[in-house]
C-alpha cells in the first residue's frame, strides 16, 4: 500500500496539503519495474506517458477516488537502489512542494511503497508545449515573446533563491510555455527540480544539500555555468548563466556555445560568448537586452547579476522600449540615428534657451501728438504735393504777407486809373428841347463846353 512521507495512505490525501519526505533511506529488496500505460500505481491510473529520462519516467494519470488529472512522476527501477539519485529525487520533492508560485510546478502527494519498492511523487497535470520544441519548430521567436518568457523564468528563479534553492538545470527542455486564450503572452512553468542544490538561507548555517564530490558536475554542459562544469561550488548567478544562454537561444536561434563534444562545448565557454545587436529578422536589439544578455553570460560570477529580480528588471526597461519603439531593422537604424540625433540636438537648444536669463524688451520712444486737423477723413485720399513743402516758420509767412500787400496795391492802382480814364472822356448830350429840327434858314449854336 503507498504511503505519504507522514504514514497515510494516498487516498486520504488532500492535494493541497504540503509534503513531508521521508529521511534518505535505501531499500535491499524487491524493486517494482518500470509501469507502462495502463497500470495502476498507488491508486493513479496512468493514462499516457509524457516523458521519459534517466532518472524516470512523468505519465499522465488519474486519481481513482475523485477522477482529478495529474502528473505522476516515478523513479526508474534501476536508479532505486542509488543513494544519490534517491536523494535528489527527495529533493526534488522537497523543493517542488516547499515553494508556492505561479511559475512553478505543484507537488500534491509523495509516494513510497515497499515490496517491491518503487518512489514516485504527484503534481499538477499542465497542458503545454516545452521551449525546446517551440524553438525547434519556430526557430528564433519573437523578441518580446522571448524577453516576457525570460521575465517569468526570472520571477520563478526568483521566489526559489528566496528558499535558498537553486535549480542547476535551467534549459529549454525544463520551461513549459501555456498558451492562454485571450492573453498576448504565454505562461511559464519550470519544471524538474532532480539536481537541486539546498542553500542556507542564514549564510552562518551548513548547506542543507549533500555536496558533490570534487571534479563532479551535475546539468547539463550547454547550459551550465562554467563554474559548474567545473565542479566548483556554484549559487544562484550560476543559474543567471542558464538564463543567459536560453535568452541568446531564444533570440538567435541557436546556442553560444557550441560543440561536438563535452571537452569544445567547455573551450567555447572559456572563449566567452559573442555580443548579440540583432536577431536573424535583421531587427535591431533593444540596448537594455543587449547588455543583459552580455551581463549573464559573464565567464566570471562577480561580473553577472547578483539576483535574478535584477535581470528581470533589466528586461522589463527592453519590453517597454519595444513596445513604445517597436522593432526596428537594420536598415531603419540609421534614419532612426539621425531622427535621434536631430532630436536631441533641439531639445539641448531648447534647454540652453531656457536657461538663459530673459532679454529686456528694447525702450519705446514716447510718440508726439498729432495734429489731425489737417488729416483728410477716413476714405477721402489727399492730393498728391507738387513740390516738397519748404519748412515753415515766421520768416515766410512775413514773405507771403508782403506779396499779398504789393498785389492788393496793384490792384488799386488799376481800378483807380480805370476809374480816371473813364472820367476824363468827353460826355456828348442832346438837348431835347433844342432837338427839334430847325427852321430852315436858322442854325443852331453848338455847345462845346465840357463838365468837369
């Protein structure tokens, strides 16, 4: 009959309880074989296998008391009797139930049955595509899908550090991505806590994890730290690494490091990985990404983020400027630079005209009143002048004057002589009474006297 960690059976289970694991224990009897679809292991139906490794196999199943679909992880027969391997796996339980965050897997129930001896835990049953086969399918992705997946694993990285814990085997064959309807970005699960390393959160206590012997390396070589791959001892910028090699992979395509084998994927690690500016659509890497990316990847730990909360920061400051921005390619980038450097060139000159001390207004010269007696009405357009009118003043009006007074004077003088010519012309008058005719014979005397 299976038993959790505290002795009950796994049907009185509730899923949301926590796990408690049992202490490192190794078995010299029986050992169960490996299940199959269609088996039943402690009261879990197994429906289908998901995924097989070399520590075991994942099925999806179905619990028989209340028909819930899970994930039942089972440890291979052969790892069984490996006091190592058992564990890791009792970390990895340890570590999937110990933490509650969205990013992570949940751990519901461990199971340890005896005669013959198998181990295998339960956790939440997610639909999903792995990034592995995203990026195989797809290739590069897109930069904002590759910086929100990296955001996620970060915050997820995140809230384990806080444990104490470190993952050790970040890789695209351990991040589920889940397609949300409705929601721009996917969701992000990690997944396989097997190698685990348990830190103390007080620095001044013993590791809580079992070191591996000098030389030893555990994960996976592509995405190890090189400190890792070396077998030294390793904490969470060891992780930060992993983040930085799935970021470039993302990105690109394709690994930094690349190898046929062990010993060249090692060497190309010492060689340090090259600096990404663009991805293969041509498309210009925002400069935040760029040095994040570079900033994990750093051969030497001191040089990489001190916290996963920190590469997160970095790549929310890369998605808010592609998404003000938008991506721009390679042969934007120019017209891009000189609308920059235009730009900035006019606010600098704005600035430095704000900074001045405002001009004084030049002095207004008061206006002399004008005499608007001689100013034609509104409409009514003064005749243009002759000649420049000469300057006035008390010397031409005394000229004028002058002239006036002489043509008054000869004016005079000709009504007077007209007026003593007509005088002195002789007056001829008729005498009416002596203007009848004559007798004949008599004649008329003739006045020649004048009046005076």
């Amino acid at each position: 009959m299976a038993e959790g960690g505290d002795g009950r059976g796994s049907e009185d289970r509730n899923l949301e309880e926590p796990i408690l694991v049992p202490a490192k224990r190794v078995d010299t009897g029986a050992v169960a074989p490996d299940p199959s679809a269609g088996d039943v292991v402690a009261g879990y139906a197994l429906l289908e296998l998901l995924g097989k490794g070399g520590a075991g196999s994942v099925f999806k199943a179905r619990r028989e008391a209340d028909g819930e679909i899970v994930a039942l992880k089972v440890l291979a027969a052969s790892k069984v009797k490996r006091a190592r391997i058992v564990q890791r796996f009792f970390d990895e339980v340890r570590a999937a139930s110990s933490v509650d965050h969205p990013g992570l897997i949940r751990v519901f129930d461990f199971i340890e049955e005896e005669h013959p001896r198998r181990l295998a835990y339960v956790m939440e049953y997610v639909q999903g595509e792995a990034l592995r086969a995203r990026i195989k399918r797809e290739g590069a992705l897109d930069l904002r899908t590759s910086i929100q997946i990296a955001i996620q694993i970060c915050d997820a990285l995140t809230s384990l550090h806080e444990h104490g814990i470190i993952h050790r085997d970040l890789k695209p064959e351990n991040i589920l991505i889940i397609d949300v309807p409705g929601r721009a970005e996917p969701r992000v699960k990690l997944l396989d806590f097997g190698v685990v390393k348990f830190l103390p959160v007080d620095r001044t206590q013993p590791s809580r994890t079992d070191e591996e012997k000098p030389g030893t390396f555990v994960g996976t070589p592509r995405y190890m730290a090189p400190e890792q791959a070396a077998g030294a001892t390793v904490d969470m910028r060891a992780d930060l690494f992993s983040i930085g090699v799935m970021l470039f992979e993302m990105i690109t395509g394709r690994c930094p490091h690349e190898g046929d084998s062990l010993r060249d994927v090692v060497l190309a690690k010492l060689k340090g990985a090259p600096r990404i500016t663009m991805n293969p659509e041509k498309e210009i890497l925002p400069q935040e990404l760029t040095e994040i990316v570079d900033a994990c990847l750093q051969l030497k730990p001191a040089l990489r983020p001190e916290r996963a909360f920190r590469v997160a920061n970095a790549l929310r400051e890369a998605d808010m400027v592609l998404f003000a921005v938008g991506p721009i390619r390679a042969g934007q980038a120019r017209a891009e630079a000189e609308r920059a450097e235009k730009a900035r060139v006019e606010a600098s000159r704005a600035a430095s005209l704000r900074a001045q001390p405002p001009t004084p207004p030049p002095a207004v010269r008061p206006r002399e009143p004008v005499d608007t007696a001689d100013t034609p009405p509104l409409g009514v357009s003064e005749p243009p002048a002759l000649a420049p009118a000469a300057a006035s003043g008390p010397s031409n009006r005394l000229v004028w004057l002058l002239v006036a007074v002489c043509v008054l004077a000869a004016l005079a003088l000709v009504a007077v002589w007209q007026i003593r010519k007509s005088q002195a012309a002789p007056v001829f008058m008729l005498n009416p009474e002596k203007s009848r005719a004559a007798p004949k014979g008599e004649v008329e005397p003739t006045n020649t006297s004048t009046t005076p």
